[in-house]
C-alpha cells in the first residue's frame, strides 16, 4: 500500500476516482491530475490508518498542493474525515490555514 501511495502522482487510479466524485476542478488543463498526490486520496476517502502511514515517510509533504491549491488537510476537512484531520494538524510544520482555489 506505502509504494503505491508514495508514487501516486498522475495514476490511473486517481484519474478514476476524481471522475468517480465529479471533481473535474482537480484535472489540469490537459485532462490529467495534477500534483494529487496519495496523500491527498486517501485524505479526500478518509482512510485514517492510510495517512497515519504516509505521513511518517521521508519526503511526504502534507502542505502540498493539487492543481486546486487543495492540500491533504482542506480535502478531508471539506469531506468530514475528522480522524484525518486530527492526524494532519498533529504533525509539525502544517499549515492548517491554507486555501484552495475553490473553498
């Protein structure tokens, strides 16, 4: 699971899943996602035992951006994924007051 999310830029699998829930706003101008990483798709699905995970691993940037200025923390607080969200302002160096393009 930890290989597949950490290189999750660009997967077939985020293609379907941002189809999947209508949000077209996260696709770059050229009909692909854009810097969603599996950070934020577990973060958007709320599957907490994911992003305790992932937040552990060297380079895992839990500030990042999609190309909706979306990061991990917005995306599960916007779907009520309250479990991730207190995981994401657990660890230091979050911004918990970014906004994205859309919200």
């Amino acid at each position: 699971m930890l290989k597949l999310f950490d290189d999750y830029n660009g997967h077939i699998s985020t293609e379907i899943l941002l189809k999947a829930r209508g949000l077209k706003h996260l696709y770059s101008e050229f009909g692909k996602p854009y810097m969603f990483s599996g950070l934020h798709s577990v973060s958007f699905l709320g599957i907490v035992e994911f992003v305790a995970c992932l937040v552990k691993m060297e380079g895992c940037d839990i500030n990042q951006e999609d190309y909706a200025r979306n990061t991990p923390l917005l995306l599960a607080a916007q779907y009520g994924h309250k479990g991730v969200v207190e995981i994401l302002l657990g660890r230091d160096g979050i911004k918990p007051n970014e906004r994205g393009r859309y919200c």
